[in-house]
C-alpha cells in the first residue's frame, strides 16, 4: 500500500509539472497558470506557486539551454545532459537572474564562470 501511495504521489507531480509547462510555454499569464492549477490540479496556492517558479527559473531555462547545446552547439545528447546537470541546474538555483538570459549568454555565462 505505501509503495502505491509513493506512485500515485509521483505520477500527481508529474502531472501538475506537465501542465504547468504546457501553461507556461503557451505564454499563458502567471496569475492564470496558478488559478488553473489550484482548480484543474487541486493543488493550493502554495504548491501552484513552487510548481511554476520550478518551470519559470529552472526547468524551462535548462530545456531551452540543452535545444541550445544540441542544436547550436553541436553537442550530443549526453553531453548536453552532464553539462545542464553540471552547470546549468546549481547556478539557476543559486542565481534566478539567469534564468532571464537568453541560451546562448546563459552558456557563455556559465563557460565564463569557471575562468
């Protein structure tokens, strides 16, 4: 039973993650993506707000910075992986501001970081 519980938990955050980033990435308004959440996923107010801060700082800046690796830069899929892994997911954490650059500062950013 607890096992159950554990993957009902994990597939309701899944879910409340895929419609926050479908929200999200259609533009929608932050304040409408949280009533959405708090009526669709019933979810309250604070668990909606951590979700989109999660999309809006860390999750949709690494998905756009590894299309960037991969698309632009040349690198695998591996190698995108470790470096959002390595690079990218602390220095969002740490600073948010980062999350406003575009992919290609982000990573020149980042690169620069370790000089």
């Amino acid at each position: 039973m607890y096992l159950g519980s554990l993957e009902e938990h994990r597939i309701r955050n899944n879910e409340i993650k895929l419609v926050t980033e479908a929200l999200y990435e259609a533009n929608v308004k932050d304040d409408e993506i949280l009533r959405v959440l708090m009526k669709v996923c019933n979810v309250d107010k604070e668990k909606a707000m951590n979700a989109l801060r999660n999309e809006k700082y860390m999750l949709s800046p690494c998905r756009e910075l590894y299309q960037y690796l991969v698309l632009e830069k040349g690198f695998n899929d591996h190698d995108a992986d470790v470096f959002i892994h390595n690079r990218a997911r602390a220095a969002l954490a740490r600073n948010t501001e980062l999350s406003k650059l575009s992919p290609s500062k982000m990573f020149d950013t980042l690169n620069n970081a370790d000089k």
